[in-house]
C-alpha cells in the first residue's frame, strides 16, 4: 500500500532521516517506535505528502507522490485519514461539526446524508449521541475518539495515527488501542501507528519499525522485535538510558 524509497530529509543543516526503506503491506497495522524527536513524525508527514523529501520516494499505492502537483496529491490524501497527537479538535465547533469537517465542501451529500455518516462514525468509536456537545466539554480520551471518528468518517484506506495514547491513563490508552484494532479490522485499513508506548505498540502492531539515528534500525513481526536482544532495541523497549551514552 505504501513504499518509501532511499528517503533523505534536512532541515537546513540537520539531516533528520538518512536512506529510510519500509513497506507497508495493505491492511496491516505498522508501528513505528524511536526516541523523542528522532524523526516519526517527519516520516509520518512524507506518507501523507505533506513534506517532500530531499532524496528518495514515497509511493502509495502504486503512485509516486514525490513531486507530484497540489491537485493530484489532494486526490491521494482522500484515500488517508489522520488522528494528530493533540486530536486537533476545533473548540469553537460543535462534535458533529468537527467531525463533518472534511464534507465541507461535498456537494454530493445532502445534510441528512452527512449527519448519517456522522453518527455511524460516532458510533464505531463508542461515543453515540455527542453530536451536540463542544470538545471543551469532553475528556482527553473522548477528544481522541471524535479525533478517531473524524479521520474515519470518509471511510479512507489508510489511517496514521500521531502517539493517539500519549497523555492518556493506561486504562483509557487500552480502550483506544482496541478501537484501532476493531477500526483497522471492520474498515480493513491500512494503519501506520507512531508511539513509544510500548503496551500500545504490542497490542496493535502486526509489525513494528524502530526508527534510530535517521535510520530505519530495524523492522520486523512485533512479537520478534519485542523478544530481540540486540543492545539498541532492548534498551528502547526495556526504557534503559545507556550509562555512557546517556542520549542514546
Ligand atoms: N518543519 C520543520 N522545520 C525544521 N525542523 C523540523 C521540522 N519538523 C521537524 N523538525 C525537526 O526534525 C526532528 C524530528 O522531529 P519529529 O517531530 O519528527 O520527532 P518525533 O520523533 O516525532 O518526536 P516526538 O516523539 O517527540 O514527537 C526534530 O529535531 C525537529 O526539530
């Protein structure tokens, strides 16, 4: 579904990724794990094509969209849906309003058509009925799930998901992974999940990737990445700074 090609990103000086291959098969869950600010989210971005890299490709399905123009890249981002870090709710909008956003200029769907699809998206994520509420009213959890239902609610075929556990309790962390599996498997999507919460990454990954020092350091079924003993990995997975090199 996905292809990224010997892709190089810089900014000014600063080479953030260096020569990054990785496939991601139709309908499989990909993790990508790697310390704070080593990358995730630029990597995430070029998917998406929202950054363009400065050497290599990123192709999806089965269309480069390196260099590709504005409009055409607009008809690929349709077949994505997003749910950022913060959930990216917009305050001054009511649920059903935030999570209608992308109809907003379909002239295709009546409102009683769009307030169909809202609802059924509301109610895959477990939070029937809120269409009235305004997000300020709403827990961190249930910003995430309207942030969920609002990336689902075009029905894509590809989900990213920006650390959708981070700032949450484990018990709510927990909740939201199943609803990726339970999306992932009922909409049969393609989804590439960034975090480094570890319990979340084993519960949805089919496979995971670790991202370390602008490189892809290794990729694999999570259950193998999670058992590996490599130095690098464990260290990561077991959350062990190493005594010489405390960065690392
Ligand atoms: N638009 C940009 N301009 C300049 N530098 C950037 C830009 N976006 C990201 N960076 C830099 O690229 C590096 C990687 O950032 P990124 O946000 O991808 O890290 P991350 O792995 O997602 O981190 P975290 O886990 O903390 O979210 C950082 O050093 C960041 O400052």
């Amino acid at each position: 579904m996905i292809e990224v090609r010997g892709l190089t990103k810089r900014f000014g000086s600063q080479t953030v990724l260096e020569g990054i291959d990785l496939r991601i098969e139709r309908g499989e869950s990909l993790v990508i794990m790697g310390r704070s600010g080593c990358g995730k989210s630029v990597l995430l971005k070029h998917l998406i094509g929202l950054l363009q890299p400065d050497e290599g490709s990123v192709i999806v399905d089965g269309q480069d969209i390196t260099r590709m123009d504005e409009r055409r890249l607009l008809e690929v981002r349709r077949k994505f849906g997003m749910l950022f870090q913060s959930a990216a709710l917009f305050d001054s909008l009511s649920v059903a309003e935030n999570v209608a956003f992308a109809f907003r200029n379909r002239r295709d769907l009546t409102p009683g058509e769009i307030a169909r699809r809202v609802a059924e998206a509301l109610e895959l994520v477990d939070l029937p009925g809120i269409e009235n509420k305004r997000p300020a009213e709403l827990s961190g959890g249930m910003r995430k799930r309207v942030g969920l239902a609002r990336a689902i609610v075009y029905r894509p075929e590809i989900l990213l998901y920006d650390e959708p556990t981070s700032g949450l309790d484990p018990i709510v962390s927990d909740s939201i992974d199943q609803l990726i599996i339970r999306i992932r498997d009922h909409l049969r999507v393609t989804s590439v999940v960034v975090t480094h919460d570890m319990r979340s990454a084993r519960r949805v990954g089919h496979r995971a990737a670790l991202l370390h020092e602008k490189r892809i350091y290794a990729v694999g079924p999570t259950e193998a990445i999670f058992a590996s003993t490599d130095p690098v990995i464990r260290r990561f997975i077991d959350g062990v700074s190493d005594p010489k090199h405390p960065d690392f």
